[in-house]
C-alpha cells in the first residue's frame, strides 16, 4: 500500500448508505490507498466524535475513510484534517429509498439496532434507527443539498467530487480527482463484505463484470485492515 496522505489529509467517502460506499471503498484500496470503512469505524467507536470532539485523532493510519458516520461530520472533519478531498456518491432518489428500505426494514437490521453504533450512526445521520420513508427522503435532501452548498459557499468545488457508482460512474471519474491513472481492471461493484447482488444496480452486465478474483482481494482487503 502507498502512503501518500498525511494525518492531516483525508479521503473522506461522505454519500449516503447504499449510494456505492463500500464499492469506493474497494476502489480507494485497489488504488493503494490505506482505507476503512463502516466496519472498521464500528471497532474504534468513535465515541468522542459522537459527543462533538473531534480532537481525537480516531483515523491516523487511514488515507482514506467512507460510509457514515463520516457523511455525518463531513464539515467537522473538514476543519480536524485541512486540505482534503470530499467524495459524494449519489443515487437516483427513488432507487435509493427502495434500496434502504429493503435494508433497513429487515428483521436482521432490527437485531442490529441493538449495537449501540449501529444507533448512533443511524441517528447522527437520519434521526431515525430505522426506515421511514418520510425522514429518509427528507435527509437525502437535505445532505445532497448540504454539501454542496458547503463546498460551492467555500469556493472549494475543486474538493468535492459527486460520483454515482450505481449509475455506472467509476474510473473516469474517481481517477482524475485524485490524480490517478486509470486502472486497466474493472470498477469494483461490491456490497458490504465483498458480496454482489445484480438486482440492486443499475445494470446486471455491470455487476457481473467483477470476477471472483476481484472479490476474494476485496475482502482481503477489508480483513487487513480491520482493527
């Protein structure tokens, strides 16, 4: 892995859940980024930035961090680790909801609720621990909205980068924000875990292209980096 961000700037993946968070995830690794995701935040608690401090340096041995509660503190962290990079992931609206609420309204998820990071990321972002509709649709607006404005306000627009990996947007765009050459492999499409499920994107074409090889380094990936 190369090391090529230092403690005081980050990557910070700051989409929604289910807007392609863990496949930019696989993707920020397969760059050679040192990256974590939900889980690997879910291990350290991030306890103090739950309670507004954000002087504890939870992230030091990541360049690269996604899925929420990032998307929460994404102007907290903005002003903890100066000059970094925002990314957005994005998804049809209506996709969207669907998708959370097939997620959110399972009986697993309720089981989840119980862990009390689980609660806590739930309600730093939506104020809810489960799906409903109506406060979902209304903090999809109100975050697209967000952080835009939050960076467009700041004259900052070069930081931010919106992406729709559910739309089959990759590459061609990650790579040049970051100043990346473009990898000659797939995208990676993945959900958390490393696992695949066609019906959920856009194109079944799409999710095939992934290979068990691509999947099986996914999830090494994720292992190595779990704490």
């Amino acid at each position: 892995m190369k090391t090529v961000i230092n403690n005081k700037q980050k990557i910070f993946g700051i989409g929604l859940s289910k807007t392609g968070t863990t496949s930019l995830f696989a993707a920020l690794n397969m760059l050679g980024y040192r990256s974590g995701t939900y889980r690997h935040l879910q291990r350290r608690g991030l306890s103090k930035w739950f309670q507004g401090d954000f002087s504890y340096d939870y992230i030091s041995d990541f360049d690269a961090v996604t899925d929420l509660p990032i998307g929460s503190f994404y102007t907290a962290l903005d002003d903890r680790y100066p000059g970094s990079k925002f990314i957005l992931t994005t998804r049809n609206k209506v996709d969207w909801l669907n998708s959370c609420r097939r997620y959110f309204s399972t009986e697993e998820r309720k089981r989840v609720a119980a862990n009390s990071f689980y609660n806590q990321t739930q309600l730093s972002m939506y104020g809810v621990s489960f799906f409903n509709e109506a406060q979902f649709s209304y903090i999809y607006d109100c975050h697209e909205y967000g952080v835009r404005k939050y960076f467009r306000d700041r004259d900052r627009d070069r930081d931010l980068l919106t992406i729709s990996i559910t739309e089959g947007q990759g590459w061609d765009k990650l790579c040049p924000f970051l100043g990346e050459p473009i990898p000659s492999c797939d995208f990676p499409i993945v959900l958390p875990g490393g696992g695949k499920r066609p019906d959920d994107l856009k194109s079944k074409k799409q999710a095939y292209s992934i290979s068990a090889k691509l999947n099986t380094i996914t999830n090494h990936l994720t292992n190595s980096t779990d704490k």
